[in-house]
C-alpha cells in the first residue's frame, strides 16, 4: 500500500544517496524534500514542517552538523527524526537519540528495512488519532498528568516537550502503572513489530525520558528498572475517559 501525503525532508551531501532515497520512496508514495547541508535542513523544516526528517549526522558542507541539526528542528517541532549513522559514528548515534531522535539506521542499510523504519516512526507519530484508552492519565501525588488526545504533559503543573516516542513510551508505562513490562513488549508496542531485541536502545530512551519527568533522574521515582526484565511505572495512576 503505497502512503499519500506524507512529506518526508532527506538530509544528506552525498547525490548517490540522495537519488536513491528519493527513488525508493517517491516510489512508495511519499513527497520527498532533499537538504545537502545542515543550514538547508533547518531551514527546509522550517518552511514545510515535514512529516518526518531522515537526517544523516555526517554533513561536512557547512556549519552545521546532524547532531546540531538535530539540536535546532527539536527547538521548532516534534517532527519524527531518524538519524542515519555510520559504524564508526556509535558515540554520535547515541547523542542523536538522547537529544530527541526518534530512531536510527546504521549505514549501509536496505532499503526493506529504510521503509519499515519510516512506516514504523510515522505511525507512531500518528498513533494519538487511533487510541481509545483514557483521555487523561495522572500519577495518584498528582506529580505527572498526561492529557492523551492533546498530547500534553505535565511535570509538576509544568508542561514539558515530548518526541512522539517518549510520549508512547510514557503512556504505555503509565497505562500499565505496577506492572513490569519487559523489553520486548515495550519495544514492539511503542516502535512496532520490526522490534524487539533492542534492550540497549530502549535503555537510551528511558534514560532519556527519566531526565524529562523524574526529579531526581539518577534516582528515579517513578519509572523503575525491572533488572534483565524490563521497565515498570511505580505509582499507581488514576484515569479519566472521555
């Protein structure tokens, strides 16, 4: 099934893989935007809010890096951003996600597993229109309040900014408050089904999300390690339904 309407901005200086890209997935429907540079890449966001960015961190032509680029579209929107790295780029790849990439691929990647990417990262985006669960979930001390069809959340009466994959990842934790949730439901619920033995990189986006929400991330009150299991939201939660 081919997608309609879904603008997707490329950011990468290599022609080789930018024709590729936009080949495979004009192909599959999508509107594709192409930036060579950092600079562009910013700025293209900026003007056309793509639906998602496939940004590569290596961009030699200009001032702007993927890491800074990836720094400055987070400032502006909650865009879906997967990030394209090299093997040698492991260090950076983790950075990316810890600044609000919303997945990564490792170069060289095929082009199956680009688009099972880009569909996962887009329906997750898009999942808030498809959830029938409560309205409005809320930590018992009132400490946490997330409004889901308005995908607001609150820390401390203090609203904070969410990827589209924290925000899943939080929900689900706290639908499920005080049960233990192992690795591999958590990644298949929140990313999809292509997922499921990425422990280490859900570890990247807990840690994440703990810095955003806990008072004391190190230390961490509401969203416990399960160790070799998985994750569980610790406080009970109280739910409203539409």
């Amino acid at each position: 099934m081919k997608a309609k309407g879904k603008h997707i901005l490329v950011v990468d200086d290599e022609p080789p893989i930018q024709r590729n890209l936009r080949r495979n997935l004009t192909a599959m429907g999508y509107e594709v935007l192409v930036a060579e540079n950092g600079e562009q890449a910013v700025e293209m966001a900026r003007l056309h809010y793509p639906d998602l960015i496939l940004l590569d961190l290596h961009l030699p032509n200009g001032k702007l890096d993927g890491i800074d680029v990836c720094v400055q579209v987070r400032q502006l929107m909650q865009t879906p951003i997967i990030v394209l790295s090299a093997l040698t780029e492991e260090k950076r790849k983790v950075q990316a996600l810890d600044l609000g990439a919303d997945d990564y691929l490792t170069k060289p990647f095929s082009t199956e597993e680009l688009l099972a990417r880009v569909r996962a990262c887009l329906r997750r985006a898009n999942a808030t229109a498809e959830i029938t669960d409560p309205e409005v979930l809320q930590s018992e001390d009132g400490y946490l309040y997330m409004h889901v069809a308005r995908r607001q959340v609150l820390v401390a009466g203090h609203e904070v900014r969410l990827t589209p994959t924290e925000f899943e990842l939080l929900r689900r934790l706290m639908l499920y408050a005080g049960k233990v949730l192992t690795h591999r439901s958590l990644l298949r619920a929140v990313w999809g089904p292509e997922y499921g033995e990425e422990a280490d990189y859900l570890r990247v986006y807990v840690r994440q999300l703990r810095r955003k929400v806990e008072v004391e991330p190190s230390r961490p009150r509401y969203i416990l390690t399960e160790p070799g299991v998985g994750y569980v939201f610790h406080v009970r939660v109280e739910v409203q339904s539409s």
